[in-house]
C-alpha cells in the first residue's frame, strides 16, 4: 500500500559534490538537512528535490541499486549526477523511475536463507546484551 502524504524526494550530498548520496524522502526538506549536517563532519546541500508521495524513495533506490552503499546512501556516479542534474534542469519526468522497489530485495549476498536469518538474530541478540549490559554498567 502506498502512503500518499506528499513531500520530496531528495538527494543530499556533500557541499563539493564529492563522497556518497542519500536519497530519501521527507515532507521538511530544509529540516531534514539541518538534522544530516549536524551529525555530518562536512558541510551538505540539498542537490535535488523531486515533489512527490512516498514511493518516489524506492524507486529512486531501485534505479540506482547498483550503486548502493548502505541504508539509504549511494555511491557516487555518473548515473546519479547526470539524474541530479536533470531533475534541476526541468527535464525528468517521475514516469521514468521503475515501479517501487526496495533495496534488500533481489542483490547479491542479500538474499534471506535460513542460516543467515539465524546469523542476523544471532547478532542482534549479542549487540542487545552488550548493550544492556553497558547499560547496566553505567547505572552502577
């Protein structure tokens, strides 16, 4: 079901236009970057907006899943700023993204067999007890 609470899109990069991309979508675009920058060791601008419901993020992931990094950040490429640099100029047109598609889904080494679901429950266990075990640490 998709979510039709509009918004943008976004790309957000570094000021110098050098290092990863995130793509995202937010209802605030100025607010969403102010709340990036101040965990940012660089100074970050809003590269792109597109105007747009919630499905615009996945299918801006789709289109550029062979350039994931994690999580909602991309590596740079030729493919992205050329997209960047259209959506500025006028010329894209939302018709042009494929059909929602999340990232987990369908890359290498992402695939959920039972052994890594096991590995990934695993892990999540450990970092939980050493987490409450930190935590229980500090209270002392």
């Amino acid at each position: 079901m998709t979510i039709s609470t509009h918004g943008y899109a976004y790309f957000i990069r570094r000021e110098d236009d050098e290092g990863p991309v995130k793509i995202g979508w937010t209802g605030n675009p100025p607010e969403r970057l102010y709340v990036m920058m101040c965990w940012s060791p660089y100074r970050l601008k809003i590269a792109a907006l597109v105007p747009g419901t919630r499905d615009l993020e996945p299918r801006f992931h789709g289109m550029f899943r062979a350039h994931h990094s994690h999580s909602e950040w991309f590596h740079p490429s030729l493919e992205i700023d050329a997209m960047i640099a259209r959506i500025n100029s006028g010329q894209f047109n939302v018709c042009e993204l494929p059909a929602p598609r999340h990232l987990k889904a369908g890359l290498p080494g992402k695939k959920w067999t039972p052994e890594r679901r096991a590995a990934v429950v695993s892990e999540r266990a450990a970092r939980a007890a050493w987490l409450a075990a930190k935590v229980a640490g500090a209270d002392a």
